[in-house]
C-alpha cells in the first residue's frame, strides 16, 4: 500500500498536487522503516542503525521535495518496500499457511462433519473426493507434518526475513576501524630525507660548507 502511495505521488509531483502528497508518504515510509528496522533488531539480537537522512531545509514544499528525491536514503526506503512486498509473503506468509494448513488437516474429520456437502469434499481437486467421514481421516497425518513444517521453518524465515531489513535499510557495511584494519587510518606523514645526488652527473653545484656531499640546484 505504501508502495503504491509512493508510487503515485512521484508520478503527480509535476502538477503540484503531488508535492504534498509525496512529503506526506515520505513520512510515513520512513516511520514503517523506522518499525521494521526496530523489529529486526529485536530478532537478530543486534541493534540495525538507521540509515542518516539527509536533513530537510526549513523552506518551502518544491524545495523539500527536491531534497528528498536527491536523498539515496529516499530510494533505498523504495527498494525496501518493494522487496518487503515479497519477502513478507515468502516468510510470514509461507509460515502461516503451514500452520493453517496442520490446524486444518489435523482436525479435517470435524470439519467435514460440521461443514455443508458442497465444501470440504475435495481437498486435493476433483480427482480425491471424500465421500464419509471415514475416509477424511485419511488427511489427518498431513496435520502434524504441516505443523512440523511451520515449527522448523519459522525461526528461520523470520530470520531471513530481519537478514533483508537489515541488508536493506541498514547502513552500508565498513571496514572495521580497528588495530588489525589501517586501511582507514591516515598515512602517516613522515619528513622526506634529501638523497645524495653525484654531482658530476647533475646539473648542480656541491655545496660543503653545511652538508659535504650535497647538491643544491641553480
């Protein structure tokens, strides 16, 4: 829905009616961002810092807009909602369809008693109807493999699920700073030492009053 919201108000922001609309659904990604990055902390065990803004000038609409649209946070957040549109489907989702579908097996004999002949009858499409309650314990075994199914998978796709945030909406990876790492560190200035130079292969003069052996260019 954000996404969409999103998505439409970039695409008006021309006719002006777009502008407001567009801070409006900035405000809004950035809280949900803000949500997700704090539940992705809670479930890795390890804070997810948030991504520096760049911060909005106190003037008027155009020129906030135009502040944000050149903020890379901006667009990252977009990226985000877009693959969260996914992901959240492909683990909360998955997740809970195992659990339905365990709850739903397991007691499908009493669904089948206490639905009408027109429901429940075909599980698998037509070619396995249920003609008695008998034959629909035959589904009852699939109940504790779906549950086994959601109680192994469930960790792991929320899990996953916070590994994307994370990657996503955290804060670019950086080379840790420490006494192992000098790759951040700045090159130590060190005073340069004149070299001797053979003098009778140079254009220069000896000088020997200070340093014998030194040349010093003319």
């Amino acid at each position: 829905m954000l996404a969409t919201l999103w998505i439409t108000s970039i695409s008006i922001a021309a006719l002006g009616a777009g502008i407001p609309l567009t801070l409006l659904a900035t405000v809004l990604v950035r809280w949900f961002a803000d949500l997700h990055r704090q539940w992705a902390a809670d479930r890795l065990g390890e804070p997810v810092p948030a991504r520096p803004y760049q911060p909005t000038p106190d003037a008027g609409w155009p020129v906030r807009l135009w502040t944000i649209l050149r903020d890379p946070a901006t667009w990252r957040d977009w990226i985000w909602l877009v693959v969260n549109s996914i992901t959240i489907w492909l683990s909360c989702g998955l997740s809970l369809l195992f659990f339905i579908f365990g709850v739903v097996y397991l007691t499908y004999p009493l669904i089948y008693q206490l639905t009408p002949s027109q429901v429940f009858r075909t599980p698998m499409g037509e070619g396995f109807r249920l003609h008695s309650v008998a034959q629909s314990f035959g589904l009852v075994p699939l109940g504790p493999v779906f549950l086994l199914l959601w109680y192994v998978t469930a960790v792991r796709l929320a899990n996953l699920n916070a590994r994307v945030i994370r990657a996503l909406l955290g804060p670019p990876n950086r080379r840790a700073c420490g006494p192992a790492s000098n790759s951040w560190r700045p090159r130590e200035l060190r005073p340069s030492t004149p070299r001797p130079v053979n003098c009778a292969e140079s254009n220069a003069t000896c000088t020997t009053a200070r340093r014998p052996g030194w040349c010093r260019w003319v």
